[in-house]
C-alpha cells in the first residue's frame, strides 16, 4: 500500500543522512519528490538520487538552493508549484551543528546555526502555506532534536534552533488547523549519518548508549517511518506534536 501516492513532497537538505532517507522513503509509497540541496560538491549525489527516484515510477527533481536565504526558498517554491501543480507536504530538513562550549563559539557559528536551522524553517513554510490553506489540506514536518528538546553541553546553538522549531510548530499547528494544514515536529535522537559518525568512535561512544534505553543509534530508516506517519493520512488528527524519535533518550 502506498501511503503517499500522487502527493507532491518537498523535503529540504536531502542530498545526504536523514533528508536522503526520507526521500527514498516517500518515493517508495507513490510521493513525487522536490528536494534541495547547496554545495556544488554535493550535485553529483543530488542528480544521482533524482535519477533513481525516477526509477521508482514519480517524478523527481533536485534544485540547489538554500533553505536559510528567504529568496531562494521563494524561486524554490514557485518552481515547484509551477512544475509539479502544488505542495502537498513539505519536511524542513536543512541543518548544520557547530558544535563547542559556549565560550568558544564565536558570534558568526551562532549566527550561520540559527539562520540554517531555524531561519530556513520560517523561510519555506512561509511559501508553502498560502498554498496549503488555498488547498485546505497539508502536512508541515520540521526536523527538531532530541537536544531542543532536553539541552546538550557543547551544543548551545543548536539546541536554541531545535528548541525554536519546536515552538514555531506549535504555533504553526494552531494558526493552521482550522484550514486542515497539520504542522508537526520530530526530535530525532542519535542517529547514524555523516553528522554523528563522530560520537561512535573512542571511550566516549559508549557513554552515549548507555543514555539510550534501547541501546543503540537510531537509523535514517526509523526516522523516516517516522515523516511517512506524519506526513500520510494515518496521522490526520494529529498536530502541533514533537514526535521523540530516540530509543528513549528523553526518558
């Protein structure tokens, strides 16, 4: 059964980990799929993806853009809207960590994690909603953290933008429900994918699991069985919610 068959999806950050994950997830159950992506680096891997998401029977596209300037999210949307006929949901995936004690964060690593992380959340649900309400219909699904959630020594920056997403969702949930457009959040905790690989290795990788009830690191998989719920009908009554996708860590 196909959860999302004919939606048009929008997921930001998509060439690599989580983003990468849910893309393939919804082609899979029937999505047609725009993502974006913003190194010049990352091209090769966003066009091989789009190829092979064709090859799951939707239609796909990468655009380079990125989600933390409001105009490119602006062109990114219309372009959608204009090749595809809608947006039916759209995940903000985007996000970056600069990771260090507060002390040693500088004023221009604060700056680039908010405007990525939470800038970038503002600037496409912005472009997405109008659409959405004329529609009366739509999913919002913004990829929070476990650590905006409870805070994490060395991560400030990004535990303020995660924490931030969650209150815009809310917001978001009850400025929206009466036109049926859904806005919810994830809070991931670890997970395996390029941004983490560092917190397996050493004395302090064990640390770490033993803060999760289940044991392990999450998968880019679980999370994106996670967006599918949120973002197919099956989760129609539910909005305004932080989902903890974390093996238990937030216990």
């Amino acid at each position: 059964m196909q959860l999302l068959k004919n939606k048009v999806v929008i997921v930001t950050g998509a060439a690599r980990g989580i983003g990468e994950g849910i893309v393939r997830k919804f082609a899979e159950h029937g999505a047609h799929i725009a993502f974006t992506y913003v190194s010049e680096s990352s091209a090769p891997k966003a066009k091989a993806l789009e190829e092979e998401l064709w090859t799951k029977g939707v239609k796909a596209r990468a655009f380079r853009s990125n989600a933390a300037v409001f105009a490119d999210c602006e062109h990114f949307v219309n372009e959608v809207v204009k090749e595809f006929g809608t947006v039916d949901v759209c995940v903000n995936n985007a996000g970056i960590s600069k990771d260090n004690l507060l002390l040693r964060v500088t004023q221009e690593q604060w700056h680039e994690v908010i405007q990525t992380n939470l800038d970038s959340v503002y600037n496409l649900t912005k472009q997405v909603i109008k659409h959405m309400m004329k529609a009366k219909t739509g999913s919002i699904i913004n990829m929070s953290s476990i650590v905006g959630v409870r805070g994490n020594a060395g991560q400030a920056a990004y535990a303020a933008s995660k924490a931030g997403i969650i209150g815009f969702t809310k917001s978001i949930a009850l400025e929206l429900g009466s036109r049926n457009v859904r806005c919810n959040a994830i809070a991931p905790g670890f997970v395996e994918t390029d941004m983490t690989h560092y917190l397996k290795k050493g004395h302090g990788a064990a640390e770490f699991l033993k803060k999760i009830p289940l044991g392990r690191f999450g998968t880019t998989d679980e999370i994106a069985d996670t967006a599918l719920f949120l973002a197919s009908d099956m989760s129609s009554y539910i909005t305004g919610q932080v989902i903890s996708t974390c093996g238990g860590l937030n216990i």
